[in-house]
C-alpha cells in the first residue's frame, strides 16, 4: 500500500464564558464526531496561518495566535483517494488562538454545526483523545495565565 504524509493545522479558539471560565470553538462533522477546527496547511502558508484559516472556514469566527500547544500524530486509510488505498501519516500543529469575532453560524459547508462550548464540557464531546489532551493543554495555560 502506498504512503504519503499530510500537514495540517488547527486551534482551540478560546473566549471569555461564565464567570472565570472560558469557552472553546468545536465543530461536528458531517460524520457526527466534534473536533476541533483544523485542515491542510498551503503551500504558501505558515502553520500559524493554517490554523487561523481553518478556524475561520470550518469554525465560521476570527481569532488570533497566543501560542503553540503540540503537535499530534497519527495514521490513517485515505477513503478519498481513487484507486487503490492509500495509507497516510499525519501532523497536526494546534495553537492556542483567541476569539476576536465573527459567528459561528458562518462556519462552511464542510462543517455540519460549529458552536462555543464551555472549556470543561468540550474536553468530554472531542471524538479523539488526542484532542481532548489538548483540550486540557489549552485550559492549564489559561489558568496560568489568569492567576
């Protein structure tokens, strides 16, 4: 089977919610799974861009770069390739980004709903793990940041 790597970028969107908490930007995918926005970084991009760019396609709002989280990683069966299979191994770089505006009812049609959630109850809808741990990266670095 033939191998090929991808590149993509994403972010955990944060802003103010009740109290001293904060709210994250998650998506649902037409596969019924809640992510975090991220997609393929550009030629001609940054991963830093990428991830902004994908937060305001998929996740319909505008945000700004606080930080790196982490890099994950992990291997999948491209369904999206004619022929025959490919198996593809991928990096995602996720940062911390800051709501500045826009709604999340502006999110595109590669996205099924998008929606501001609190921290806390977001790390318990992700689909993945390695999302949820970043989840959790992203809120110990607001809570440092905070006290």
């Amino acid at each position: 089977m033939k191998t090929r790597n991808e590149v993509s970028a994403g972010g955990v969107v944060f802003r103010a919610g009740t109290g001293d908490a904060f709210d994250v930007a998650l998506i649902l995918t037409h596969e019924r799974r809640w992510q975090l926005p991220k997609g393929w970084v550009e030629p001609d991009e940054s991963p830093e861009q990428a991830a902004i760019r994908e937060v305001r396609e998929e996740a319909g709002v505008e945000a700004e770069l606080v930080g790196r989280l982490d890099t994950i990683e992990y291997w999948y069966r491209s369904k999206y390739d004619p022929g025959e299979p490919v198996r593809v191994h991928k990096f995602v770089h996720f940062f911390l980004l800051r709501y500045v505006g826009g709604s999340t009812d502006d999110h595109d049609h590669e996205v099924q709903e998008a929606r501001f959630v609190p921290i806390d109850e977001a790390a318990q809808m992700l689909a993945f793990p390695s999302e949820r741990k970043l989840v959790e990266m992203a809120r110990d670095a607001l809570v440092k940041a905070t006290s």
